[in-house]
C-alpha cells in the first residue's frame, strides 16, 4: 500500500476498540448519490449511527460531463429525499431557499434542471449531512461470526492521495454504493490506456475539450445520451463547414429514449417488484430489448443536433461558412457501426477499423481524436468483499442473489445484512441505476434494517398491472421484511 509506512503507531487498535465498543448500525461504502440519499434519509431516523467512507476528498457528480446548458433526464423531484419524504430538510427546494434561489426558480418554470445545478444541490447535502468521511478508502469488508459484527476496515487518506492511518469500523449492516466505472470497449482500450493518445472517455469530456477542439478530425462513438451531447457541443463549437466531425453507433439508429408517461412506468417500484419476481432466464431476456428505455438519447437533444446542422447548411448555402461540401456541413452521422480494431495511423493519425452490421460491409476511417461515449460498468468489488464469497450466494450465472429489499443473499450463519445500490439490474430491473428510484430504494434499505416503517411507502406507483398474478400486498421496505431479519436496535 503507498505511504504504508507513515501509518501512525497504534491508531488502527485504538479505532477498532472505539468501534467495537459501540458499533455501528450502518457503514455505507462509496458516497455518489445513492447512499447520499441513503445518508440524508438515514439522518432523520432517530437513532441511527451511520458512517459512509468515499475514497475521493469531495463529492463530484461526473464532473467530465456537466456541459453547459445539459440536464437531466428525471425531473428535480427526483432528488435524493423527496420522493420518500418531501418534508425532507435534504431536498432540492430547500437547498434553493438556502441559497436564496426558489423565487428565480419558480419563475424559471424548469422541470428538469441541469446536471450542473444537480451536482451544486448533491455537494451541498454532502457537507451538511452528518456521518459522510471523504478521503477515506475501504479495503475490505469481512463478518465477524464470533461478535456478530461486520469488521469494515478502511485507509484515511491524504490530501494526494497517500495513506495516512489505518482505521476499522464494526458494524451490524453495510450497503455498497461504489458506483459504476467508465467503460472502453476491448478493441479500443489500447489506444485508450497508452499515454499521449487522444482517445478519450467522454466522462473526461470537459477535461479535454479544448484540445478536442483544436483537433483535425474528431470520432465520436457511441449513441446514447453522453454521446449525443459531445457531439452536440463539438459541433456547435466548430467553425461552419469544417466541423470535421463524426459520429459512430453500433444500434442500428439514433433512436430517441422511450419517454411516454405509460413507458416511464417501468421506472417505478410496481415494475421493479415485478421484474424482480420473474424468472432469471426471463428477466436476461428482458434486459437487452429494453435498451431505448435507457440508453437511447432524449428527443430535445437529437432535435438540438439537426436543428445546429440545418443551420449550417442555412448558412453554406448563403456563403458564410469555410466548406466546400456544395452546402452541407462537414458532419457525418453514421449508425450500424461496429468498431473492430483500431490503431495508429499515418502522421499520428488514428484508424477505426469498421464494420457495417447491415451492409456487411468492412471499412478503415482515419481520424485525429475519439471520445467514447461507450458508457458505464459496475465497479468490481471482488477484493473488498473477498471474505464474504464464500457467504455470497450466486445465480446460475454466477452473479450475486439479491432479495427484493436489496440485500446480497448470504449463508444463514451472517445475521447482519449488505444491502447494494446500482448493482442490481439483473435482479430489479432497468431503474437500478434510475436517479428517480434513489429515495425510495433508500427508504426501502431503512425500513427493512430498522425493522420498521421508518418511511411510509406507497402500495401502488403505477397505473400498468405488468403481470396477471395480484401484485403482494404492502410495499416493499415495510415493517417486518420477508427472510431473515436485519433488524437493528435503533
């Protein structure tokens, strides 16, 4: 371990003794917006002892991707608290009248707010809301038989990054919320890890974009979200008629989200307790066809990229741009591309090796620089929770069992709980990693520790029955979880 050596004598015993002697009713790993919710819900029950541990020295919220103007997706009601508890002290309208913004609010009339202002409402809760320790890495998570306890041993870092103590935590229950990790596909992760090459994840966008800028010829790929709104910013940014831009998909168009009010019901609790009731071979089967749900691109965006090249051709055709493309923008948009391998070109220039899915055609593109809009993965966890894989129990797939109130299934002989947050989509569906489910899976993760109804859930979130049996009645979460118990004493 770095900076192993500047340990202080002594400190890792006397915290494991503190802890031992009062342990903790939570310990949550990771500090994004779910187990933040989870900490501002958790904080208005009486009580509770919580500590949340986050490797880096702040909350940031995909810091590359807060472009100017870009919003979110879910309305500002799903903030981290509201939709469990308005009366929440954590909510986003309360963080406005804190900083004297509701009235400019209210007349702005805005739904969906922007990604900047949520990260702006997320920092605020993270450095008002007790228990959250940053700069604080957990190195594993292991069950202690003999107290009952889960032993969560963690290293305070530094300012750089650098070790500084040791510490541990006892605790009864843990959630994980380590978050997702960005994604580069195998053909591309060459060119991606070697230094000095601009390839780039597009959750470093802002990081690079003056250099992107200043780039001969740009490739973005990937069509979901992010990746329509790189584009979008490169090319409003580009001089008319030489844009030199291009945009590669793998789906077969750039398909708009499915965004109905009867099709964003696959986003409630009724749809989540639904799924996680079907089978496994159906719910693998489910998963891939509902891929415009969440990863296709808001119709605003795709209407903001050809409303920005109608205007170009509007201006060409008038003779006030740079091309020579008889009027058109120097802008490709190409679906249906599968990038096969990829290398260095001449005069440091990049090749795409491509392939065509419906032509079945094979190409070479050359361009400058790549962002890979090519989304997220879940973090593993394998090395902090190598202690409990022998608890853990597995699907036929060998993912971890996860019950409907979100905890992992382990052996019987582990009485506490591990509850987890977005890393569960092969159990609960498309919304686990939805920001607008955050406050209710939280409430859900409170009741079933506390044992009780902490936060009042709703019977009934949808208007769509998605199946033929009656749903269960209560919600999910309430007092008296099925299964084993993971009641604390609070």
């Amino acid at each position: 371990m770095r900076g192993s050596g500047r340990v202080r004598d002594g400190e890792e015993a006397r915290a494991a003794a503190e802890s031992a002697a009062e342990p903790l009713d939570l310990v949550g790993v990771g500090i994004g917006p779910f187990n933040l919710s989870l900490a501002a819900l958790g904080d208005g029950v009486p009580g509770l002892r919580c500590a949340f541990y986050e490797q880096r020295s702040a909350f940031r919220w995909h810091p590359g991707l807060l472009i100017e103007g870009a919003t979110l997706q879910v309305p500002f009601l799903a903030d981290l608290v509201t939709l469990a508890d308005p009366a929440s002290p954590w909510s986003f309208l309360r963080f406005l009248r804190e900083r004297e913004r509701l009235f400019p609010f209210y007349f702005a009339e805005r739904f969906h707010i922007e990604r900047a202002e949520y990260d702006a409402y997320c920092r605020w809760v993270s450095e008002g809301v007790p228990g959250l320790h940053f700069g604080h890495q957990v190195d594993a998570v292991r069950w202690n038989a003999e107290q009952e306890l889960f032993e969560v041993d963690f290293t305070q870092l530094d300012a750089h990054g650098e070790a500084e103590a040791l510490g541990r935590s006892y605790a009864r229950n843990v959630v994980l919320g380590v978050g997702t990790a960005p994604y580069v596909p195998q053909a591309l992760r060459p060119l991606a890890e070697a230094p000095s090459v601009p390839v780039y994840h597009s959750s470093e966008y802002l990081e690079h974009r003056e250099e992107l800028l200043a780039a001969g010829h740009v490739t973005v790929i990937g069509s979901g979200q992010s990746g329509a709104e790189v584009f979008l910013d490169l090319l409003r940014r580009r001089p008319v008629g030489r844009e030199r831009l291009r945009w590669l998909t793998r789906s077969g168009a750039f398909a708009p989200m499915e965004y109905s009010k009867l099709g964003l019901e696959h986003f409630t609790p009724d749809y989540t307790r639904y799924f996680h009731g079907l089978s496994e071979r159906v719910r693998d089967g489910l998963l891939p066809r509902q891929w415009q749900l969440h990863k296709a691109v808001d119709a605003e965006t795709l209407a903001a990229v050809h409303d920005e090249l109608y205007r170009r051709t509007q201006a060409l055709n008038d003779g006030g741009g740079d091309g020579d493309g008889g009027g058109w923008p120097d802008a490709v948009l190409t679906p249906g591309v599968r990038v096969r391998t990829a290398g260095r070109g001449g005069r440091s220039g990049l090749e795409l090796h491509v392939e065509h899915t419906e032509q079945e055609e094979r190409g070479v593109l050359t361009t400058d620089a790549v962002v890979l809009a090519t989304g997220y993965t879940e973090r593993a966890t394998d090395g902090m929770l190598a202690a409990l894989h022998p608890y853990l129990r597995r699907d036929g797939s060998d993912r971890p069992l996860v019950d409907e109130e979100y905890r992992l299934v382990l052996d019987r002989a582990v009485t506490g709980a591990v509850f987890v947050q977005n890393a569960e989509r092969h159990t609960h569906g498309v919304g686990a990693p939805d920001l607008g489910l955050a406050a209710y899976r939280s409430a859900v993760i409170l009741n079933a520790m506390t044992g009780r109804e902490s936060y009042p859930l709703p019977r009934r979130t949808a208007f769509t029955r998605f199946g033929l049996r009656e749903e269960r009645s209560g919600a999910a979460g309430a007092a008296g979880p099925a299964g084993r118990s993971a009641t604390v004493g609070v």
